[in-house]
C-alpha cells in the first residue's frame, strides 16, 4: 500500500472512532521499557491502541482524537540523538504521511489534554506522565471507569474487525510465519536442542527485519502450556510444539502453532491423536462464519475431542455429556482461541471487554474459563483456533480431579500413550462474508505433508 | 563449576559485601515488564544487584543480607502456574543450592524490612513494592542517599573486580559471542541486508539458549553509534559494523565489536583507518595494567588514532596538540570503553558511582564528555576495549565545529576516505596481575585474518 492510501485507511479509523466517541480523548505511544539497567532497554513497541491509529511505532509521541481529527504531539530529536541513534523521521513528515489534522511539539499537549479521555500504557514513565498531565489517578487498563471506559469500548467496536490495511499486514506476518515454521521443521533432524529449532525459526523472523509477536514456544514438554524453557535435547520419538509467530513492521501479529515428531514420522500413537486435534480444528474452521458463536466453536472442538478420544477408547461415555462434565478439558484445558490483532490475544489489557460480549461474563466452569473469546462471529474478525491435546500431570494427577472423573478415562488406555505429552495445531483465520478463510493455510498441516518438510 | 563450589562463592560475596556495610539489606529480583499488553511479556532477566548474589534468574524473589548471613524470599509456584508455565524451583532447593541461611515465603518479608537499605529496581511492579515495604519513597538508582547510597557504594566495591566464577561465566559468553561473530563473517557474502547477518549471528546465541546482553547492533551505517535499525541492503564496498554479545544464563554479559568488508576484502582506505584504530586498540591493550588510569588509555587511544590520521593527512598538525583541542573526537566521539560485568555497563544503573573514582566527575569536555570509565584499573576488573573511527554528518556539518576544526582537518584528503563510514574494534579485557588477559582474543581481528573468515 502506498503512503496515501495508508492515510486514507487512518482517517477512515479515527472517523469510525467519532461514531462512537464524541470527546476528546489522547492516545500515547509509550517509552522503552528497561532491561537490567535505564539504558539498556527492550526494544521499543508503540501502545497497540496508538498504533492502531498512527501506524508507526514512534517513541514517545500522542495523539489527540476527537470527531474524526487527529493532531500529532512529538519532538523531533536533536543533535546528540543523532549521533547516538541516526536520523529519525521529524514530526511534520510524521503528521503528512498520516494525514494528520495537526502537529506541535509535546510540551503543548497540555492545553489539550482538558477532559481528554485515555488508556493506560505499559511503561511507567509514560503511565506518570499521562497521569501529570491528565490530573487524575488512572485505573488499570482492564478497570477502566468514565470516559476512559467509554473510549475503551469505542475503541473495541472500531478494532474488533479489520480493514484491508490490517489484514494486509497480519498476512505479511503470517507469511514470514510460515517460512519460520518450515525452517524449524527443516531444522528439526540435525537439531541438538530444542534451542537449535527456536534459533533456526526466530533467525528467519528476524532475516526478515521483524520480532516475534511473543515469545516462543518451542518445546518438547508441550504439555506446559506457555513453556519457555528451550534446554531439552531432541531425542527421537518426541513430539516438538512450536508456537511461533512474527509480528509485521506496524505491530500486527500472527500466531501459530504446529506439532511434529523429532524423528521425522509420527508413531501410530503420536498419529492417532494429532488426526483428532486436526479433525477438532478442521471441524471449527469448516463451521466459523459470522453470526457463528465462538463459544459454540470451543464446544464443537470440545465434543470433536471428546468424540475421538472415546474412540480411542482413552475417554468412556458420551461426547456430549463428557463435555458437559469438562472431562475432555483434562486433556484440553484452554480456549480454542481469541480475537488477532494488533496484540497477539488482541485488546487484552483491556480485559474480557473484547473478548466477551457485553454482558457476558467469564464462566467459572474448569472447562470453560479459559475461555478468552465468547462473541458471535462478524466479518472481518480475525480469530486464532487452536485446539490442543495435552497430558499435564498437574491436571491428571490431581486427586480430587482424580476421583471426580475416575469413571470417565481409562487409565490403562491412556498409558499406551504417553508419546504423546502435548499436541496443538493452531492457525489465523479471518472471518468472511460466508465463512472463513486461513491466513496461514500455506503452511502443512497433514501429517503426511508435515513428515515431508521433515526429511 | 559444581553446586558447592557455586555456594561457595556467593557466600564469599555476600562476605565481601559485610565488610562494607554493616546495616541489613533487602535487594529485589524484579519482575517481567509488560510488552505490548499485561500478559505479553519482555523475557524475564533478574536485577544485577540480586544476581550478584543468587546466581539465578528467580522472578518475584527477594533476599536479605546482613552480616554476610543471606535470607530467601520467595513464593512457592500454585497449581495453575505449572498448568501454564513448568515446574520451577522450589524455595528450599533455591535455599540449598545457593547456600541461603534461612527461607521464607514473601510475604514474611516485612518483618525484616526495617531500615534495610535497598537498590530500586527496573520494573515499576517491584518498585512499588520495595517503596511499600520499606515506607519510604526511593530515589532513582543514579540519585541514592543515606543508606541505600551507602549500600550502593559497598556493592560497587564487591562488583567492581571479578571472581572466579564471574570470569568464567563471562568467559562462556565470550565463547558464545566469538561463534555469534564468525557466523555473522560467514552470512555476509550470501547476505540480501543487514538483517540477514543479524539473524546469522543471534541465531547463534539462542541457539546456545542464551539471549542477547544488549540490543544488537548490525549495520552499514556504522556512524550511527547506536544504529537499532537493519533494514539496509548489503552492497558491496561498505563496512559491516557488527556490536553483538551474547549473555551468560546466569547474567554475565560479553560485548564485542567487529568490522568487516561487505565485499569479502578492505579497500585500501578501509584498510587505512582500520589499522589505525586497531593500532590504538592494541596500544591500549598493551598499556593495560592494576594502576594505570582507564582514562590514561582512552586519551592514549586518543592520540594514537589522531597520529594515525596525521600521517594519513586527515588530521593536521601535533597528535598531542590535537587531542588537547579534541579534534580526534570528530572522529571518535566516544570513550574508549568501559566497565564489563553483569551488566553490559557494569553498575550503570548506579550513574557513574562504579565508573568513576571517589572525588571525580564527569568533564564536559567533547572529547572526554562520554568517557564511562575513569578509575585506575585493578587486578580482576573487567573491561572493554574499543577504540572507533567514524564518520558522523552531525558531528562533521555542524558550523560551529567546522569553524573550530577548520585548520585541523584536510577536508579534500577527507572526502578519499568517504567508504570508511565507521569502524569500531571492541574486545573484553581482564585485568591481571601484571598486564591484561583478552578474553575474546580467539575472534580474528587482523585484516587478513577477517578477511579469510568472508571467503
């Protein structure tokens, strides 16, 4: 896209904004956040919410919003920066290219800042200044009150479908995705550690001048569900989890996850199971469409594991009733996914105010609390599905749980799988007219396809 | 090193540091900082302060230290956090292995809290808690007074030079970080951009499960000091400045600097320079000795390239007159290195207590303005060595300086150089009994010997 059409796009969110927030309200890009000591940072991420309307990660910047208008507050650097850091892109280019209204410096977003609503960033030093500045204490992200929870929910309703600038970007991060996953795979038969995969797929996310939109999984021990620890050695007969994704250049992220044996081939145990995780996911994709509820697709995924884990004979009973009961979430104990975007769990530290609709609340339920999306489908969602099969031993060992559900699994069964300790195959999907459509479908998914990028 | 003998040196640490200060004294581990939203994390790294005296990375933990005697606190992980995150450490096997006199869980820390001293640390979460605990609100960590000041000054005594263990651990970085630069000599011929090399050389370092000390700098545009961008296309006849080290998994940093042909040899301007800045850094190395004064080396390094850019008929007149006027730092506007240790800038998060010797301070001289050492050197203090030549628009356009510098430099025999855009050669040096020991000294560094590492 060129550089009038992404100012199009911008002007098009801001308005779409007013509709449905008429105040003023200041969005700040936020600050580096420190490592070990003041100067050595994290690599710096613009606030997701700035983002969304600025489309460049500037540090320290705001804008101020109201009726469609956006005037830009930053500094340009001076000499020192220069030499220390190189030329950066000076304000009056900055408010051009995002066909800003207006442009100042930011000592004068004081005489702006009156009954301004905001949303809170993650660093501190900007999280005092908004508060200086504003005159207020302000509440956690997730706690919103006034017209800082107003503006929360408005700002909900503009990024919870995207436009064609957004899904563009999140494509181009699914594609380096892909290419990353297959270079772990390719790794996968020379590799010492699981550190040898995540290295050989992080170095293409970062040959194509991109970081990961979070931090990777890349483990042998896929039944902790956010591992990140990557020492284990790769042994044959093992399954590695990758959960792995880019995040393009203006923030937007992808996030996916495939599962493959360090061998090369899937045993028949190791087969058995990923074919019902794949017919879980497929199963949901088929089915997502807008009006869908997403709710209905983690149950659909629910009972599609249920179903062949009976069939395996691992489970007995009735799929349903086995759902009903959370005996299925055992071995599948979160969500089958969540809302895409900007942020990987898109509009997170906002709470459930994206991810729930409102009214809904989360449910208590150990199978359904998890749960980060519960919303009927719209067009132009992008969503995550990503069932999983996992054999955790705090969750099947647990005595209460134990007895509870001595009844539903048979144990011995289950023994015979223990190559199996975590499965998840995860794609982005974008909600269309009709249906659905996979953003990262290029990627193997087929066991058969799978062992192919393994040789 | 075993376990015991791991003990053993903290003990002798935490020893050191009662000869100092008398008080107690409780330091933080910290937490992780929030990326882009609450759940979406930069990678955990603990406080410096507290590694120093743990050796392990423990998120959320605490320790108090009085009389050489050290306290754990820290809080056994629940139920979901192993469904999430793995089994961690438990406290007492922390307590065991780390030769801990008593452990308890957090929240028993505030009965120990009274008038202890304390280092603030990075994260906003933990600084909160430090200020609860101690009821009173802390200075910044370069801005301490009474007895956190007075504990900052004790544990720059214990910091300042390095056991056996420290060294060795840094040494297994700089093994890391030499492979990290080979591979990055390697990609270069095959190399589409900056990028590419980049990934070549991270990719070895999480490959080896370690992460970066600092935030990698890769670059063709190696005037720009800090550069953070690699986006640039590898065109033949530039320099690759590559500023890359890996970090121990116990927390010592390595910090090395290599520059190399983007074509595959020097020019014979490249070459020029960079033997000129490799004289002044051999110059330095050679100097180095308990006693001598780090700032004797920088102005050494100083005069060594400013006689270099004499013969050369850049720089006009005496080598030493020069250096008087800081000339040089046209060309080399920074110090010539600095302290080594857990952090990339040892204790910098201290401001200059650690650089800087009782008594002195900071010259606003342009030539001495950015020097981060000025000490005499001692047996065991880390070092890093790093004389550099550039060519930065903003230092050389400037009109105030281009006045004042009129009859030093010739701007015609200049502009000859103009493929020589910056060249920075950095090892890490331990200081020895009698001289220096380079503890990157296995990473080639003559032309000819970098020149065989691009074929």
């Amino acid at each position: 896209m060129n550089r009038s059409e992404i100012a199009h796009v911008l002007k098009q969110r801001r308005e779409k904004l007013a509709l449905h927030f008429s105040g003023p309200s200041i969005l700040w890009s936020g600050n580096e956040s420190p490592r070990n000591f003041p100067a050595n940072k994290f690599p710096f991420r613009a606030s997701s919410h700035f983002l969304f309307f600025v489309g460049q990660s500037l540090p320290n910047a705001a804008i101020h919003l109201q009726a469609g208008k956006l005037i830009l507050f930053m500094d340009d650097a001076d000499e020192n920066d220069a030499l220390w850091h190189g030329s950066s892109p000076r304000r009056q280019e900055v408010a051009i290219q995002i066909g800003a209204e207006g442009e100042y410096p930011l000592n004068e977003l004081e005489q702006w800042s009156k009954e301004a609503a905001t949303i809170p960033v993650q660093d501190f030093i900007t999280q005092q200044h908004q508060e200086n500045l504003l005159q207020r204490q302000l509440n956690k992200a997730n706690e919103l009150y006034g017209c800082d929870h107003q503006l929360a929910k408005a700002i909900v309703k503009v990024r919870l479908t995207h436009d064609h600038c957004s899904i563009s970007s999140i494509q181009n991060a699914a594609e380096v995705t892909i290419q990353a996953h297959l270079a772990g795979m390719a790794a996968t038969p020379r590799a010492q550690t699981e550190a040898d995969i995540r290295a050989a797929m992080e170095a293409v996310i970062t040959s194509h001048d991109l970081t990961c939109a979070y931090n990777s999984i890349v483990t042998v021990q896929g039944d902790v569900l956010h591992n990140q620890s990557y020492h284990r050695p790769i042994k044959n007969g093992e399954l590695l989890l990758a959960d792995v994704g880019a995040e393009a250049k203006n923030g937007w992220a992808s996030d996916v996850t495939r599962t493959w044996p360090t061998s090369g081939s899937f045993s028949s145990t190791q087969r058995d199971i990923y074919d019902i995780v794949l017919a879980a996911h497929n199963t949901c994709i088929e089915k997502a469409a807008p009006g869908i509820e997403y709710k209905d697709l983690h149950l659909l995924a629910a009972i599609t594991l249920a179903k062949g884990l009976v069939s395996l004979g691992i489970l007995k009973g009735n799929a349903e009733t086995l759902v009903e009961q959370d005996a299925h979430a055992l071995f599948f104990p979160h969500g089958v996914g969540h809302l895409l975007g900007l942020d990987v769990h898109d509009m997170e530290d906002l709470g459930d105010l994206a991810g729930y609709a409102p009214g809904r609340q989360r449910c208590d339920r150990f199978g359904l609390s998890f749960l980060r999306l519960n919303r009927p489908l719209q067009k132009g969602m992008i969503v995550t599905i990503e069932p999983g099969f996992y054999q955790v031993p705090a969750l099947l060992e647990n005595p209460d749980r134990k007895t509870k559900y001595q009844d539903c699994i048979n144990w011995e069964t289950l023994a015979k799988f223990k190559d199996v300790n975590g499965i998840r195959i995860e794609n982005d999907v974008l909600i269309t007219d009709t249906g659905s459509s996979i953003l990262t479908a290029e990627l193997p998914i087929m066991p058969s396809e799978i062992e192919a990028c393994l040789q």
